[in-house]
C-alpha cells in the first residue's frame, strides 16, 4: 500500500530531512542486500572453483566464473527494480516505467532521464546514485579478487596442454 506523503511549497529543512532519512533507509536496505548476495556468490564460486581445481576440471572454473558475472548484473538490476518499489511506495513517482528508468538513470549515474521527483524529494536521487557508485564498486573489488582464481585455472589448464604436447 503506497505511502502518502506530503511535498513542501518551498525549501524546508523539514522536507529536506524527512528525504535524507528516506533515501538513508534505502541505501541501507540495498547495501544489505547487495553485501549478502555478493558473498552468497563470492562463497560459491569459491567452493566449486576449489572443488574444479582439486579434480582439474578447469573449463568448469571458466564456466563458473561467468555465471557469477552474470549473477552480479542480475544482482544490480535487482537493486534498481529495489530503488523503483521504493519510489513507488512513497508515491513520489506516478508509474512503473517511469520509476524503473529515473532509478537506473541514477543507479548507473548516467543521468539519461530527467528529474521527475516531486519538489522537496530531490535529494532521494543523490541516494539511489551513492547505492550504484558503492555496489558497482563493491562488485569490481570482487570480480578482481575472482580473477586470480580465473587466471590460476588458465595457466594450470594451458600448462597441461604444453606438457601433453612435449611428450
């Protein structure tokens, strides 16, 4: 049941906390959720790799290595379909698409579509650009530390090649 939320006529440092305390909880929330599932996904691709590599099944380390990728991008529209509800609850945006687009606009920090908040909601915007900035970070330290990983199955799997040959 969306929320109902009064809109000031001018500045107010009322209006202007209420939409910090709001975009804060959401930053929250997504951070949450996008910390657990990273790990939930770091901790698998560990697993199986180190499984992969015990029996030396390095296409598989390869394969495995992809599918995280993937999750991750799944993982970050997830998030902005997330910026979306929550604009949609607070009534601040009128439709779906329209809630869908300004939050990947601002989650992805292209700034593509126009600001369509309500006046005195601006600076939810601000927010859902920090929620990108730190996830899309978070992401890449963890896809540089999965590559090590990766780089150790191509070397070991080209080393076997290299020595099946010279026999």
């Amino acid at each position: 049941m969306p929320v109902t939320l009064p809109t000031p006529s001018g500045f107010s440092l009322i209006f202007l906390f209420i939409d910090i305390i709001c975009g804060i909880i959401g930053l929250t929330i997504i951070l949450v959720f996008h910390g657990s599932t990273l790990n939930h996904i770091v901790i698998r691709f560990e697993r199986l790799t180190q499984q992969n590599l015990t029996h030396k099944q390095y296409n598989r380390i390869f394969f495995h290595f992809y599918v995280a990728f993937i999750l991750f991008a799944l993982v970050h529209i997830s998030e902005i379909f997330m910026w979306s509800g929550i604009l949609l609850w607070l009534n601040l945006i009128p439709n779906a698409t329209q809630a869908i687009l300004f939050s990947g606009s601002c989650y992805t920090t292209i700034g593509f579509i126009q600001d369509v908040l309500p006046e005195g909601w601006k600076s939810i915007a601000f927010f859902i650009a920090f929620t990108g900035l730190f996830s899309l970070a978070w992401t890449t330290s963890v896809m540089i530390g999965m590559t090590a990983l990766y780089k150790q199955a191509t070397h070991l799997k080209h080393s076997i090649k290299k020595q099946s040959t010279e026999k």
